[in-house]
C-alpha cells in the first residue's frame, strides 16, 4: 500500500501548511492592523483565512477517505491472507500454541489496522513537519527558540523512556490476557463437565487469578500511561510559561513583537503537539512493532506443501511406512520408533495397543498430518510428501478421535468435506456412512441445524455425519480414530458392516479397542511403546490379543506391498 501511504503523506504535507495560515492570520494584525488601522487589510486576511480553512477541511475529508481505504485493505488482504497462512501450517505447528494465541493472532490483524488507518498514522505522517514550524519560529521569533530547543529535548527523551517501558508491561498485559481467554475458552468448551460435576467451585479460584493478574498488569499498563501522558501535559503548560516569560522580556528590549511572541506560542503548539501526543500514543507504536513481528513469523513459517512434485490420478489406497520413526521435539523420546509395515488396498485394518502406545500419531503420518522424524510413508508407492495438502484430503478421508462439527446445516456439515458437492454426492456418502434414513427423518431433512459444534444431534449422530463428510470426496483411504467411542452395541454392529461394505473399494484403516469392530477386521497391527508387537491376519492374531497379557515380539508385518507397489 505504499502508494496510498505516499497520497496521505501527501495530503498531510498539505494539512500543515495550510495550519500556518491562522498563526500568520495573528502575527499580521497584532503588527500590522491593529496599530495602522487596516480594516481593508483585516478584510482582505480575514477572506484569505477562510479560503484556507475550507482548503483545510477538504483536504481533511480526502485524508480521512484514504484512511478508510487502508482500513479495508488491511482487513479484507491482510485478514484473507493470515486465515489462508493459518490453515495451511503444519498440524504439529498449530499444536504448539493454546488457541488463545491463535485468536490473538487474528486480534493482530485488527490492531495493525487501527494503527495504520487512524490518529497513530496521522500522528507519523505530521511528525517531519514539525521541522517547518521550528523554523519559522526561529525567523519571526529567534529570542524564544532556546526555550523550545529544551522543552523539545525532554519531549523525546520521555518519549524514548516511555517506549521500552510501555513495551514491557504491553507484552505482560497481552501474556495475561491470552491466560485469561484460555481459560474462558476451556470453561465454554467443558460447559456440560463444568455442569455435571459442580466443577465451578473448582475452577472459581483459577479464574479469580487469572483475571486478578490480568486486571493487575492492565492497571500497570494504565498508570504508565497515565504517568508520561501527565508529564507531557505539563511540559505542554511549562511551554507556555517559558514562551511568554522570554517572550515578554524580548518585547520589552525591543527584540520581539508581540504578534511575533502570539504566533510562536500558537506554532509552538503544532511543533510540540505530535511530540506530546507521541508520548501518549507509544503504547500503540510498541504494540503495533509487536503485532507485525507476530505476524510476520507467521508469514514466513513453513506451510504445508500447496504446489505437488508429481501427477498422480486416484490412488488405490495402498498404504506403506519404511523404517518411519517420530517425536514431538528433538528432545523428547520416539512416540512412533521404526515402524515397517505394508498395508494392501482394500480391506479393513485395525491399529491396536495400550494407551499412548502411538496409534493416533501413526494414523497421522500416514495421512501426511505429521512429517516423520526419519523414514517414508508412501501411497501407492509414492511418498506423501511430494503432494499438497489438498490433495492427500481427497485420496485419504479421516475421522478424529473427537467428532468436530460446526454450526449450520446437515447437509452443509457433510459436504464440507468436498466443497461444492452436489447432492447426489452428499446423499451418497450419508448413505455409505449410515446416516441417510436418519437425516431424512429429520424436520427439515438435510436442511436441518444441528447447533453449535452439533449439539441437537447424539454422540453416535455426530459420529456417522463425520464419517459422511470424510467419505463425501470418494477418498480411497479411510481413516477413522476410535469411531466407536459413543456408540452403543447395536450402533457398533451397523458400524461394522457399514465399514465392512466400504472395506470393499476403499482402505479402512482404524484405531480401536472394540471387539466387535474387531471381529470385522482383515488385519490387525498391534503396537507397543510406538513399535509394533503383532501383526498379522486377524483370525491369528485376535485370540492371541484377547487371551490377555503382554504381546509378544513382532511377527511380520501385516500384508507387506510389493515392490511394485500393488496389492
């Protein structure tokens, strides 16, 4: 937006210079006027000052339009582009920061803005012409001009110490805040725990400290504020005084005239207003620097891959990892440590094992969620990595742990998984998922609400519609993380067969502990401290699993592909 900036500058070139019209207005009829009686000069300044006011306020109005256009801009590209930023970085990424960071983020964008189109950037764009006013002052009042050398000294000084100062509790007021909303964010999101369990009483003395520490910084905040905003205010009054004290002794030895002494104190007030103003305003100034380097590590983050390496038409949905090992940091432990294991197209297949022994981690990596700390995982014999994030949602659909839907229709929740499907698609994956015949007995069918985070639907009505939007792209793979978690026996059974008829053309893959979605599995991988125990055919290793106790050491792996890559 350099050339917008460039046309305020402009007009802020022309604002200030029109502002001297009313100081030269005064110093012409206390000299001039006033002592030779020139009412016909009076006439004639008096017209001209006018035309300079209206010249002054349209000039003003044309500023104020082009900082509405910055306004926009910022919100409509900058905005565009941080959500696109956002959406595109790595999962591991986005798992690093509380989502109260993430919704501070998206506040940046809104404190940029403001900076950039209001009185923060008029601010900067009058500060160079303050060099006009001085010197004029130094022509028609050179007795005055130490006072104001002084006073403009302590002016940047202060504001130069308000700056790191502000700086500091700025950034402990913001740390505050995001504490606060994180814990706001996890009392809506808990709200029926909180309910059920009378957590309140639990959870009142944290929010009691999380909003003290946040009123205590804002208040640290406010009175620094406060404080050098008061300095500046009487700097502004000592100004006046020193001015008309040096003034009225240069009028008196006949150094000065007191149009001369009038007009300096009114330019005195253009010259040293933005410098008080600054002193006020650095908070904005600190947390605008603040907000662009945000954003600006944002920006300049690694993304998922947007562009693919290499063409490639629907996969068939052979899955395999080579030697693929994974941790969270480079500190922290392997949570998936060399697994090898190949996983022909078709069929459904099961991942097993104890808490926290890496099954969803692994079912991440295989859906290019996660990068492998070493090794590959391949599809079709071609490694994930190589194709855009867009791509490997179409060939690879999945269904979290926790089903997350969002408010709007049914229709809209299942055919976000393929945007612009049409209904004869969105029917058709409702149908595979065995949601169909209860959506159509719905009042409104497909158009019907399902509430915030589809709150008007069970556990199990949730869960069909996530494996409906996941299965809405025709993907050749299916990935599904404990898809039975709120399901009932019987709910389980049609799970079962729903998924044992998708089985058929796709590759289901899924982590679970239920022994009835077991019994319809092909194959069964299990894993043990992220490396895996068992794997086999499940007619094989299923008693083994159910006979209890430890797993034995790793079989081969289930259904190695050929080097080919075909199953």
């Amino acid at each position: 937006m350099r050339k917008t900036f460039i046309e305020m500058l402009t007009m802020s070139a022309f604002v200030n210079l029109v502002a001297l019209a009313v100081p030269v207005f005064t110093l012409q009829v206390y000299d001039r006027v006033i002592f030779n009686a020139g009412l016909s000069t009076l006439q004639g300044l008096a017209i001209g000052v006018v035309l300079a006011v209206l010249f002054d306020y349209a000039i003003r109005q044309s500023r104020a339009r082009i900082m509405q256009t910055v306004a926009l801009r910022v919100d409509a590209d900058v905005g565009k582009r941080l959500f696109d930023k956002v959406t595109s970085l790595p999962l591991l990424h986005l798992e690093s920061q509380t989502s109260g960071y993430w919704q501070s983020i998206f506040r940046d964008v809104d404190l940029v803005r403001n900076t950039l189109s209001g009185a923060p950037a008029i601010l900067i764009a009058d500060l160079p012409f303050t060099i006009i006013f001085f010197v004029i002052i130094l022509t028609i009042a050179t007795p005055v001009v130490p006072v104001l050398i002084v006073i403009w000294a302590l002016y940047l000084f202060i504001a130069w110490r308000s700056s790191s100062v502000m700086n500091a509790v700025s950034q402990d007021e913001r740390a505050a805040a995001q504490r606060r909303d994180q814990l706001i964010a996890e009392l809506i999101n808990g709200r029926t725990t909180v309910k059920a369990l009378g957590l309140e009483r639990a959870m009142r003395p944290l929010w009691v400290n999380a909003a003290a520490e946040n009123i205590e910084r804002a208040s640290l905040r406010g009175s620094k504020t406060d404080n050098y905003a008061n300095i500046g205010g009487s700097l502004s009054m000592i100004t006046t005084v020193g001015l008309t004290t040096v003034g009225a002794i240069a009028i008196i030895n006949q150094e000065l005239t007191m149009g001369a002494l009038i007009a300096a104190n009114m330019l005195s007030g253009r010259l040293l207003g933005p410098l008080n103003q600054l002193v006020g305003t650095w908070r904005v100034y600190s947390s605008f620097r603040d907000a662009v380097n945000r954003l600006g590590d944002i920006f300049t983050s690694e993304s998922d891959r947007i562009d693919k390496e290499m063409e490639m038409k629907r996969p068939d949905g052979e899955i395999a990892l080579q030697d693929v090992s994974f941790r969270y940091s480079e500190d922290a432990p392997n949570v998936v440590d060399g697994i090898r294991i190949g996983i022909r197209a078709g069929g459904m297949h099961a991942l097993v094992g104890r808490n926290g022994c890496g099954k969803t981690t692994l079912i991440k990596l295989m859906q290019g969620l996660y990068k492998p700390t070493s090794g590959r995982v391949l599809l079709d014999g071609a490694d994930v990595s190589q194709f855009s994030r867009r791509e490997l949602a179409e060939w690879i659909g999945y269904v979290p742990q926790e089903t997350v839907l969002f408010a709007g229709s049914v229709r809209d929740n299942i055919a976000y998984g393929a945007p612009g499907a049409s209904d004869e698609q969105v029917i058709e994956a409702a149908t595979a998922a065995g949601v169909h015949k209860f959506i159509i007995d719905l009042p409104d069918g497909y158009a019907s609400e399902i509430g915030e985070a589809g709150r008007l639907l069970s556990g199990g009505q949730r869960q069909r519609i996530a494996i409906a939007r996941a299965l809405v792209g025709n993907p050749s793979v299916l990935l599904l993380d404990e898809p039975s978690g709120n399901l009932d026996r019987q709910a389980e059974e049609e799970l079962r067969e729903t998924l044992r008829a998708l089985a058929k053309d796709h590759t289901v893959i899924l982590v679970t502990h239920s022994p009835v979605l077991l019994q319809g599995c092909d194959n069964l991988i299990a894993l043990d401290k992220g490396k895996i125990a068992l794997a086999g055919p499940a007619k094989d290793i299923l008693p083994r699993l159910m006979g209890g106790g430890r797993p034995r050491p790793a079989q081969p792996a289930a259904a190695e592909p050929s080097p080919a890559g075909k199953g």
